[in-house]
C-alpha cells in the first residue's frame, strides 16, 4: 500500500486482545484454517510448495527462513482478530475519531501577502470522527495513497491550521513529502 495505508493499517493491530501465534506451526495452521484447510492455497500464498505448508503443521518443520518467517508473520496480522479490529475501525469512525502524528512538509496557499512556503512540521493532531470515518471508508473502499493523503490533510486543513473554522478562512494546505505519520485509533 503507502505510507498512510500501512499507518492505519498498523493502527488497526494495535488493538489485538490477544497475541498472534507466536510458532510457526502454530502461524501455518491458523494460515490454513483461514484458508478453509486449504494448504495448495497458503502455499501459493507464501510461495513455498504445498508439502512445505504441510510440514509446518505437522510440527516436522519449526524454524522457517527468516523471509519465510516474516511472510507468515504478516499473513497472520492481516488475518488476526477481524471482529476486533473491525470494532475499532467503527468506534473511531463514529464516536472517538483518531490521532495522526506526522512530520511532513506542509504548503500552504493562502490570500495574497501572506507567506504559503512550505516546511517540515511535526504535528500530533487529533481528528474528529467525521475525518476519521472518512479516511476508514476510503481505505476500505480502496483509495488511491494520494486520495488517502488528500483526506488526511482535509482533516489536518481543518481542526489544526484553521482550528475550526475559527481563523485561516482561505487556507489551503498541501500535505508532501512525508517523514513519516502513525496513526492511534
């Protein structure tokens, strides 16, 4: 994905209730469970053969390659506790909202006079559900990064630089070159 795909999406495992499997038996047959007991189909998707999948599960394999390894690790994540997750998404999308901590260059065009240089700037802002249903929907309905970013600095433009509506009229605030963003629901 990109950088404010993967913040929300790591965003989203944060609020596990309980750990992922931690052996890789243990990972490879939580795999195969979610596939339906499909081990042809969490081969393909791990890109090992399906004999290697079923090793894993008989527990005849216990330490995959270190690329193996994190491939599972990420399946499983993906994977791991969707009603939590989905839950939290919902929560954040209508009643709570979501912090976004950035450092990115912000730009600015404003009424003339004024200065619209961008700069790097480390903001932690929290945004409102109606920004943080919005940023949820788009990724669900799967949005572009740069339709991602764009919302994220609509929220941004919004309850931080023009604090409400409260100043900074005709603000427009451009959001780029991204350090980095995380985001806590």
């Amino acid at each position: 994905m990109g950088i404010v795909g993967d913040s929300l999406d790591r965003a989203s495992q944060e609020v596990f209730t309980r750990p992922i499997p931690k052996s890789a038996g243990a990972q490879m047959r939580y795999l195969v469970k979610q596939h339906k007991g499909s081990t042809k189909a969490v081969a393909g998707l791990l890109g090992v053969s399906q004999r290697t999948v079923e090793r894993y599960v008989k527990e005849q394999f216990k330490r995959p390659k270190p690329e193996l390894a994190a491939r599972m690790e990420s399946e499983v994540r993906r994977r791991w506790q969707p009603l939590v997750r989905k839950r939290a998404r919902e929560r954040a999308a209508t009643r709570t909202g979501l912090t976004i901590e950035t450092r990115a260059r912000f730009g600015f065009t404003a009424a003339p006079g004024t200065s619209d240089d961008g700069r790097m700037r480390r903001i932690t802002q929290h945004l409102p559900p109606e920004y943080a249903g919005r940023l949820l929907a788009a990724q669900d309905a799967g949005a572009s990064e740069a339709d991602l970013q764009r919302i994220a600095a609509e929220g941004l433009q919004e309850v931080y630089f023009k604090d409400g509506g409260g100043r900074a009229q005709g603000l427009l605030v451009e959001f780029t070159d991204i350090d980095y963003i995380d985001v806590d629901l």
